[in-house]
C-alpha cells in the first residue's frame, strides 16, 4: 500500500479511496490512515460496503 500510495503521491494525486466491505478488511485500512466517508447497508445482501478514504502528503522535491 505505501508503494501505491507514493506512485500516487509522485503523480501529483491529492488523496486516495477504496472500498471494501464489512466481511473485507476495514479495520487493515484503517491502520493504514483511512477514515470511512461512506457507506451502503445490506450490499450485499446481509453485509455493508464502505468507501474509505486518505489524504497524500506531497512528493518530496516535486515542483509547485
């Protein structure tokens, strides 16, 4: 994940999403500095599906 999120830093990318849902791993996305801003109950059926979301410091040396 952190070599994602620096290629997206890189690439001038302001801040990250995903989604998961509740049998997935929020809790890993959490560790990792997400905050949930989002959420569908019962999709799928039975279960919750969360769209989570973080924030990328600028690249070190990159222009303006």
């Amino acid at each position: 994940m952190s070599l994602a999120e620096a290629e997206a830093s890189n690439r001038g990318c302001s801040a990250v999403w995903i989604d998961t849902f509740e049998f997935q791993a929020r809790s890993f996305y959490e560790r990792l500095g997400y905050t949930c801003f989002g959420q569908l109950e019962n999709y799928p059926k039975g279960f919750a599906r969360f769209f989570m979301q973080k924030p990328l410091g600028r690249a070190q040396g990159s222009d303006g």
